[in-house]
C-alpha cells in the first residue's frame, strides 16, 4: 500500500504565527466541542480555536492531532483531526514542545547552514 502524506511540520500553539498558510499538525486537548468549532489547548498552553472539517465527538480532555492550515496566532482550519482514545492519555507534552522546537530548528539549520 502506497499511502500519500501532504509535508506538514509539527509545531505547538506558540508556532502558529509562523506558519500561516502552511499545513501543520498540532497537539491539542479539547476543551469543547460545538457542531464544527473546537475550542482547544495546545501543550504549551495556548487557547485555540479551530473550524473542523466536520463535527467531532471527542470528549472534553481528550487529545487529538489536528491537521490543517493556521489562519491566525489563536485559530486553524482543520483539514484531518485524528482522535487519540480519550481524555485518560497520559500525554508528554513537554517532550511534545521540546521535540517541536528542536525540529523547527534542525529545519532552519539545514536549510540556512
């Protein structure tokens, strides 16, 4: 099987400004869920707001990936949301934030280097 995946980077709520238009995928725990609005916290405690693709039932306090484009420092257009099987996942998200930053930089030094 030959499954195609779009290039995203991985980034955290802090990132998002940085990469407007771009696809991403972030971390988020869910903090509500109305009809195809997300109100979520990214792991470095960002607040977000994201349209969904279409209507999701995670429970609040689950983590799922979200998948789409940042149109703004607090809000993404979800293209693919993958639910991660509740809100009693033991998630590292300061390993999450470390990794995100340690491959934003990679990145720059390769490609600047």
């Amino acid at each position: 099987m030959n499954t195609h995946f779009e290039p995203r980077t991985l980034i955290n709520g802090g990132m998002l400004k940085q990469f407007a238009g771009q696809t991403v995928s972030i971390m988020v725990r869910v903090e509500s869920v109305a009809g195809t609005t997300l109100l979520a916290n990214s792991t470095d405690n960002h607040k977000l707001r994201i349209s969904l693709p279409s209507e999701l039932g995670a429970a609040e306090g689950a983590w799922v990936e979200v998948i789409g484009n940042p149109n703004s420092a607090d809000a993404i257009r979800a293209k693919e949301v993958i639910e991660f099987g509740g809100e009693n996942i033991d998630f590292d998200t300061d390993g999450y934030n470390t990794m995100t930053q340690l491959l934003t930089n990679v990145k720059q030094f390769y490609q600047y280097g």
